[in-house]
C-alpha cells in the first residue's frame, strides 16, 4: 500500500501561501513527503483529480484519492487525514 500526499496551489493564492507553512510543520511532525504541485503549471492534473480550487490537497492511497481537502487545511485536520490512512499502510503491511 503506498501512500502519497500532494497539494495543489498556484502563485497569488493566498490560502496557497497560508497553507505552506502549515505544510512544512505537518512534513517535520509526521515524516511524510508532501508534494507540492503548481496546479496553472500542471493542467493535466486538473482534470485528472477534478480541482475546482486552491489549495486542495489529496492523500492518495495506492494512487487512488483517499481523503479530498479543498481550501485551507488546518495542522491538526491535516495530520489527522494523513495518520489515518499511515495506520492502514502500517497494519496491512505489519
């Protein structure tokens, strides 16, 4: 089971550039690779995940979309999103 985390942002977003910080302590705490991608650089993955805003941020499990955040993400929502899916890689894998 593979668990990939990427967020979505353009330049100008003022909640892109809210969430960054809050992306770095979120990497520190947990240990986790968070992939930051310019959605207006990147079109392809507009609709290939359907984003509608940024920032949104994805936890993809097995490269299917797990958990959706669309709009600022709070640390403790964030963290929580992602630890819930790191137990089921840890129990499916332990």
């Amino acid at each position: 089971m593979a668990l990939r985390v990427i967020s979505f942002y353009q330049e100008g977003c003022m909640g892109c550039e809210e969430q960054a910080p809050i992306l770095r302590e979120v990497r520190k705490s947990l240990g986790v690779d968070i992939e930051e991608i310019d959605a207006v650089k990147n079109p392809r993955y507009i609709g290939e995940y359907g984003l509608r805003v940024t920032p949104t941020i994805l936890v993809l499990v097995d490269d299917r979309v797990a958990e959706r955040m669309e709009g600022l993400v709070h640390r403790e929502d964030l963290e929580a999103a992602i630890r819930r899916h790191m137990r089921e890689e840890t129990a499916q894998n332990g």
